[in-house]
C-alpha cells in the first residue's frame, strides 16, 4: 500500500463542465415555465397554510443540515487526532471542506432562491419565506 499510485477508494473527478451545462439549462427552461406559472392562478399562496409549511420545512431542514455540518466536523476532527497516516489524513481535510461546501450551499440556496425568484417573477417566491434565519 505504499507508493504514489493513486488508490481504488480515491473519488472520481467531478465533471463541472457538464453541471454547468445542466444548471444554465434548467435555469433556461425554469424561465420558459415562468409564463405558464404567471398565467395560472397562485394555487400554492392561496392555499391554507400549505406557505407556512413550505417555510417551516425549509428552516428545518437547514437546521438540521447545519447541526449535521457541526456533528461530521466534530467527528473528523476527533478522527485526525489519532490518525497516523498522511492519505487519510488528506482524505479527512478533503471530507471536511466538502462538508463545509454543503452546508454554505444549503444556508446560501434558500435566500437565493427568493432573490431569483422574486426577480423572475416565481408565485412561490412571493408568499414563501425560505431564508433560514
């Protein structure tokens, strides 16, 4: 197991190319369903509480994601006290930083969503809070 080879557990390479493809084609697609959305009525803001629910759904999930950020850190840290090798070492920073990365996406989304929603005209951004604080 030692040597500069790289390992069987290793991730594979995230081909940002092609999510960058989906994101601006889904927000492309998301803008053309705007008119369709805009000519209905606003079935999800008139209906009773179904608003408040969405809301409280998405503050609790992000405080659950935010709790789960503070568990996985914790653990890793706890793990680098008594690992020896330099792999798992690196592997652990790298969990780390791909946690943290989750959680800022998880926090920022939501009053992202409400900005580009209000600004594209989304019904659901106007009657649904979905910044987590």
């Amino acid at each position: 197991m030692t040597g500069t080879s790289t390992e069987a557990c290793d991730l594979p390479r995230v081909p940002w190319r092609l999510v960058f493809r989906a994101g601006v084609t889904l927000l492309l697609f998301s803008g053309l369903a705007v008119n369709t959305a805009v000519a209905q009525t606003d079935v999800v803001c008139d209906a009773e509480q179904l608003p408040e629910m969405i809301s409280g759904f998405f503050q609790i999930t992000t405080t659950l994601g935010i709790a789960g950020l503070v568990v996985v850190w914790q653990a890793d840290s706890l793990a680098e006290m008594f690992t020896a090798s330099p792999e798992q070492l690196k592997r652990l920073k790298q969990h780390k930083k791909t946690t943290l990365k989750s959680a800022i996406v998880l926090v920022v989304l939501g009053p992202l969503y409400t900005v580009a929603g209000a600004t594209m005209g989304l019904p659901l951004a106007d009657c649904v809070d979905l910044v987590p604080w």
